[in-house]
C-alpha cells in the first residue's frame, strides 16, 4: 500500500478521466452519505459489523471498537456512538454472533459480550493467539465473519510485507469455535481484507509487491499455496495441510508454473495496476437482494483510489476466475472495511495514514445505497470455448450490440517474480470475429480469436446502448481467464 504524492496526482488524473466516467451518474443510481465522527474521536476504520436492531460496530486501526445507533438514516441528528472497547491492538475484522462480539486484533482473536445492555463490553476472552508478531509495522492480521463451520479466518502478513519472522506469516490460518488455530493456506504477502461470497468460500485480497505483479483478489482454499514462497518454512510447523510446495521459478508466469506446482492456486481476479486498483482492501458479498442487480457479486474496497469495486466470479474446471469492475468512486478517504447490511445498505469506512488515498480526508465512515434505479452496466462476463458471454443490466440497442466496432479487446498479464511488482508484459490483442445478440436481449455472444489462458483480457463497450440510446455507466471490464471452458 505504498504511494507518493505524485502518483496519487496521476491516480486523481486517471480516476477523472476513466474510472469514474460520471461520478454524477453514480450518485444518481448509489448515493452515499457520510456518517459524522464525533470530534474528539481519530477514527481510522479498520472493521465494520452488523449489529441487531440498526446498529454498527466499527473498529479502529488505533484499537477502538464502537457500536453506532442511527447509521442507516440520513439524519446525522441520530447517531449517536457508544465506545464498546477501548485500548485493543489494531482491529481489522469484527464478527457478531450468539451475542458476542469477535474482534480480529493484530495479536489474536478476541470475543467480547455486553451483559447489561450498556452497549459497553464486560466480558472479554482470548480465543486464539497462536501465530507470532514481533512489532514489525506491517504484521497485519485480517479476521473474517465465521464461515459456516464457525471458524474464523485470519490472513496474516508477511514481517516488512517480504519476510517472514514470525510463526505463520504469509499464511491464512482458520480459528475453531474451540480456539483451536488451523494452518490453512500459504502463499500470503501482503493482506488488505477477508471474506466470503454467497457459497461460504472463503477470498482475500493481495496487493502488489513481491511475487505479486498486480493486486488480485484470490481463493483461500484448505491446502492451496497462493503465490509467495517467502512464509513456507512454516510448512515444518504443521501436519494438517501436507508437505511444503516446491518453489515457483522467478521470472516466470503463473500459468506456466501451475503446471509444475499442483498447490499453486491462481488470482480468481487480478485488477490492473493504476487503471482499476493499487490498493484492494474489504470484500463483501451481496447476498441480501437488496444492492440492485448485481445479487452473490463482490465488493471490494479500495484504499488508494478511495473507491469500491465490483468482482463477478465463476467456476471454470473447478478454478475460479471473472471479471472485475469500477462500481462506486468519490468516497471521502482510504477505503479499508466494507460491508453490506441486510437492507442493502453498504458500510465504508477507512483511513489514509502511512498510504495516502485521494479521498482527502484523514479517515472517514460512509453509508452507500442502491435508490431503486438499475444503471445500465456490464452485469457479467463468462467465459466460453471460443470467447466471452458478455450480460448486461438492461435490453441492450440490438444493432450497436451487433456490431464488432462497439467493443475492442487487449489482453496481457504480469510477471510472476521474487522482485517488486511488474510491468505489464506478453501483450496481444484478440480478434472479435463476431457479436451475437442473444433471445433475451440483454446478453451478447463475442465469438473471439486468440484467447490467452492465464491473462488479463480488458474488454471494453465504447459502442453499446440501451433502448433510450444510453451509454453504459462503466465501459470497461478485466477478466482473468485462468481457465478456457471445454467444448461440449
């Protein structure tokens, strides 16, 4: 999550002019509104819960958890916020259940329960706290809700986001009901946030440094290595997930090295670096029917962008893999925690310190809702053998559909190396050989020469309208195609 100010100049250059096309057009169809901080609290959200009866928990990277009453209205006149914990260690993931509260601290887990309705916690209980942290500044531990199972997972981060000098850094490990921890995953370099979609697997992001060409949100399957090598030696602590992966080679591309490491478990969406994201952060997943059109899709924060982004996942031969979106830009700081109310309402929250994000402000908490009107968007992209399903929100203006001259299509990918990020490399650009419009008049088949597994293919829509001649909202979206689906 490194910037400088003259990057976060050309972010703000680039965000004008292509991610958010019409931060207007946005409101009109996700307003947001900001929830007023109290003065004398420094906020810095590092995680947000859902509470019973309308009420928020949020959590501070300075260690602070509230409970917030009035956050769904837009009348600042009534909230009113209750501090439920004072003094813990840098809170990135709050978990509500059977009455209590779950707080992902950087040393461990802790649960914590109000007996006497104050809203102030009087019970707290250590869990779990069997990974290791040394003080270093990026040792981060991202906690999830409980999965179905009850567990909690938490993603930890490499020791100066490239070393690993505490047990278990660089791993995904998952704590039991029993506090019981469980090695899960490896792989890990430099977590920004956790969660589930709408089948209870488990995805976090990953930003881009080391082994990582670009930011990617990715699968945390039980006994997947997800990419950097660098916490493996912590396979000689553990029993329950196998033997340790053979190292992948620098220099390489992931795809080629999947051949060779069977462990090896791909990015499920990778988002390009400076054009959708530099930062990924929160994940959250629609499943309330009540966030417009886009009901089991992904919401994940950014913080560098101060934006939120849209991620459509499928399964191809058992890998998952789809398309990520810009959705909702001109939030107020960096985004860090995002999560979806059960009305629909999406909770934002963040700070920019040791980051920088363009939003301006310090740190900020925000409430973004769908108004009841669907834009038109790219809703999904699937692949097929010979190219992409693409499905909109809206029926779509049959003959701009139809013809190839409204859409092109690039396609490239990221060095998978020791080192620092990576440029983009291997470039091509695909053939759109046709564009058939569907029976329902919301979907298009691209008929597509050239497909190149394991890349990015950027996909934009310069050309398509509805019925009242209306361009899409966002006309671009990135699907990483891990996979090619076999012809039946």
């Amino acid at each position: 999550m490194r910037t400088t100010l003259y990057s976060i100049f050309i972010l703000n250059c680039f965000y004008l002019n292509s991610h958010s096309q019409n931060p207007t057009e946005e409101s009109n169809h996700y307003p947001i509104s900001e929830i007023p901080i109290p003065d004398n609290l420094v906020l810095e959200v590092g995680g947000i819960e859902i509470l019973p009866d309308n009420k928020i928990a949020v959590s501070s990277r300075r260690g602070d958890i509230y409970v917030v009453e009035g956050a769904y209205t837009e009348n600042p006149d009534d909230d009113k916020w209750t501090p439920w914990a004072i003094g813990l260690h840098e809170v990135l993931g709050l978990a509500w259940k059977d009455g209590w509260l779950y707080a992902t601290q950087r040393p461990e887990v802790t649960r914590m329960k109000d007996t006497d309705g104050d809203l102030r916690a009087d019970i707290f209980e250590s869990v779990s706290s069997a990974w290791g942290i040394n003080g270093d500044y990026h040792e981060y531990a991202f906690g999830s809700r409980h999965d179905p199972e009850g567990n909690i997972w938490v993603v930890l981060c490499l020791t100066g986001s490239g070393g690993a000098s505490s047990d278990f850094r660089g791993w995904c490990v998952r704590i039991t009901p029993d506090g019981k921890m469980l090695p899960t995953t490896s792989g890990i370099r430099s977590p920004g946030g956790i969660g589930q979609n709408h089948v209870g697997d488990m995805f976090y992001c990953d930003n881009q440094g080391l082994w990582n060409g670009t930011s990617s949100i990715k699968p945390l399957p039980v006994g997947g290595f997800v990419g950097n090598p660098t916490g493996n030696k912590y396979y000689e602590l553990t029993e329950a997930i196998g033997k340790r992966p053979k190292d992948p080679k620098s220099g390489s591309r992931i795809s080629i090295e999947r051949d060779k490491i069977p462990e090896l478990i791909p990015p499920a969406a990778m988002f390009p670096h400076g054009k959708l994201s530099n930062s990924p952060t929160g994940i959250a997943c629609d499943t309330t029917g009540e966030f417009g059109p886009f009901t089991n899709q992904l919401f994940v924060g950014e913080q560098t962008m101060s934006t939120v982004l849209r991620v459509a996942l499928e399964k191809i031969n058992g890998v998952y893999q789809g398309a990520a979106f810009p959705f909702r830009g001109r939030f107020k700081s960096g985004n860090v925690a995002v999560r979806l109310g059960p009305d629909g309402s999406m909770f934002v929250g963040g700070t920019d310190r040791g980051w920088g994000a363009r939003g301006g402000k310090r740190f900020a908490l925000e409430r973004c809702h769908f108004n009841g009107k669907v834009p038109f968007e790219v809703l999904k992209i699937e692949a097929k053998p010979d190219g992409f399903k693409v499905n909109f929100t809206e029926e779509i203006n049959k003959s701009s559909a139809a013809a190839i001259e409204s859409y092109t299509i690039s396609c490239y990918t990221y060095i998978y190396q020791s080192g620092y990020g990576s440029p983009v490399v291997d470039k091509s650009t695909p053939i759109i050989k046709s564009a058939t419009v569907l029976e329902d008049n919301k979907s298009v088949h691209l008929k597509i020469e050239g497909l190149v597994k394991g890349n990015i293919h950027e996909i934009n829509f310069p050309g398509i309208r509805n019925l009242n001649d209306n361009n899409l909202l966002h006309s671009v979206g990135y699907y990483t195609l891990n996979e090619i689906p076999l012809k039946k």
